[in-house]
C-alpha cells in the first residue's frame, strides 16, 4: 500500500458519524428506553428508532471495516510511552468489542421478548407490562442493579 500522511477522507467520516450515532444511542437507552415504563404509548417509538439506531450502527461499522481494510493508513501514531503504544491497539479492538457486545444484547432481548414484532409489526400490538422487556435490562445489569418487579 502507498504511503500517506492521512486517515482517508471516507474513513475520517465514518469515525465521527459512528461516534455521535453511539453516544446518541447509549443517551437514548439509558435516558429513553430505561426511563420510560412499558405501559407509556411512547415507549415502542422509542424502541424503533433506538433498534433502527443499532442496526444502522452495526452496518456501518461493517462498511468502516472493509474501507479501513481496502485504503491506506499513516504509520501508528506514538505517544513516546511505549507502555502506552502496547496499550492503544487493546482499548481500540476492546471498544469494537464493547459496542458489538452492547448490540448483541439488544438483538437477543429483542429477540426474547418479541420486540421485533410489536415495534415493527401490525400496529395495535402493546409490550409486555413489566418495567423492563426481560427482567434484567442491559443498564440493570451493568450497574449489578435487580429488577424486582
Ligand atoms: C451500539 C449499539 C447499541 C447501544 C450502545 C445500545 C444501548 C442501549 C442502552 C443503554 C439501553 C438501556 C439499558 C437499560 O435498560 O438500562 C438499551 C436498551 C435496549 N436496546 Fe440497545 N443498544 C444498542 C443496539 C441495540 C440493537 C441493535 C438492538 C436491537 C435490534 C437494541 C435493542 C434494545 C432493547 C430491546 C432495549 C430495551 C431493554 C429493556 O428495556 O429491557 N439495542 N440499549
């Protein structure tokens, strides 16, 4: 592959469109789909835009890979701590990790408690009546917290 000095411009786009779409997704779970109850009418439009929300993120990190794969990159950037170099490439590939194990959990409860279905089904269909989809939401169990209800 040639050299060059620069990330491709495709490349650069991609980066920050995915991080303002996964902040914007982790704001709207823990601060929708979290705080609104199953019996709030909003609460499935939520979930459309949040499961839309993902899939897309999923997609594009997909087309992300292949162009990072197919165009040439700078050299590793180094922050003269070679402590810190070793480190940079583990929280890189950990950060992949993290966000598609953040939506594997979201395909699996959707999944599990028919969401699919009654967020992009027939209208008329209601979420179960729970305060969240399976009993032990993703935020529930990050943060050790059991649901009780
Ligand atoms: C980068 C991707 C994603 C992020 C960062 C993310 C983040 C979150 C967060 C923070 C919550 C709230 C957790 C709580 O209840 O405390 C949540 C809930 C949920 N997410 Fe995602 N999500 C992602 C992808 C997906 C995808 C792809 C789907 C399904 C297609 C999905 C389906 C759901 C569902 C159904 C809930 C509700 C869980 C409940 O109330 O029990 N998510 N998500």
């Amino acid at each position: 592959m040639r050299e060059v000095s620069r990330h491709h411009l495709l490349l650069v786009t991609l980066h920050w469109l995915l991080a303002v779409l996964i902040i914007a997704e982790l704001a709207l779970g823990f601060f929708g789909l979290a705080a609104t109850p199953n019996a709030d009418p909003r609460k499935i439009g939520i979930l459309q835009v949040h499961m839309a929300g993902g899939v897309s993120i999923l997609g594009l990190m997909v087309v992300r890979f292949i162009v990072r794969m197919l165009t040439s990159r700078p050299a590793d950037a180094t922050t003269g701590y070679p402590l810190l170099d070793r480190i940079a490439p583990v929280s890189h590939y950990g950060f992949y990790v993290l966000v598609l194990v953040m939506a594997g959990t979201g395909f699996a409860t959707a999944i599990i408690a028919g969401v699919g279905e009654i967020a992009f089904g027939p209208p008329g269909a209601a979420l179960p009546q729970r305060s969240s989809l399976l009993g032990l939401s993703k935020g529930r169990w990050l943060s050790n917290r059991s649901d009780t209800s």
